[in-house]
C-alpha cells in the first residue's frame, strides 16, 4: 500500500474516532444533567481554582485517566479523550510515514517526517511545560 493511503487512514480513523468520542461525552453530559446528577468533579475544580486555572477542565492526562476510571465515569473525561486523541492522530500519521519511508528504503524522506515528529513533539512539551 502507498505511503498516502496509509497516513490517510489513520488520520481518517483517528479523526473518526475523536468526533465520536467528543459526541459520546457530550450526548453522556446532557444525560447526565438532564437526570439531575453531579456533573462537575468537586475536588478537580477546588485543585483547577488553586492553580488559577478554568475550574471545570481537564488539565492533564492523569486528571482524563481519573474521570475515566472513576465510577460514574465523568461525561467531561470522555470528550477531552476525544480531543487528545485528535491532538494525537497527526502524531501517528506521522509514525507511519517514516515507518513507510524506511521500509521503502527512502531514506530523505524518512528523514524529513522525523523531523516533522520532533517538531510536533517539541510543540507538545514546550505547550505543556506553560
């Protein structure tokens, strides 16, 4: 199969599952509210606040795996797995590039999708380092 088609369906599965994933957590959010259940996690939002930070938002991978896990899992959890998946999938459209590039023996542009990743990687510590 072609390098093109290959990235294609990642980033086309990966977008998929993202959108689906986001449409999950909120159609469980509106549920949720609508039965008149707690919908904010009280102890996240008192931590967010203490960091001056918006107080109903994930703000680490770690706070995503919590909601996930815990029981009711949290609507909100849901959809921001969404939005890291979408955030990810250029990442492994990528991956399978220089996979592809290297199994091609085309060695420049397994070069140059490396250089891509590092630069995504970079984007990623130097915007969750603020």
């Amino acid at each position: 199969m072609r390098v093109e088609a290959l990235v294609a369906r990642v980033l086309f599965w990966g977008g998929l599952t993202a959108v689906t994933l986001m449409v999950v957590g909120v159609v469980m959010f509106a549920i949720h509210t609508a039965a008149g259940g707690e919908v904010l996690n009280v102890q996240r939002v008192i931590e967010n606040r203490a960091e001056g930070r918006s107080t109903a938002v994930f703000v680490s991978v770690g706070d995503i795996v919590r909601g996930l896990t815990h029981r009711p899992v949290d609507p909100l959890a849901v959809a921001a797995l969404g939005v890291v998946v979408l955030l990810l999938t250029p990442v492994g459209g990528v991956v399978v590039a220089i996979v592809s590039f290297w199994m091609a023996g085309d060695r420049r542009y397994t070069v140059i999708a490396s250089v891509v990743l590092a630069g995504l990687i970079l984007s990623f510590v130097l915007g969750g380092a603020g």
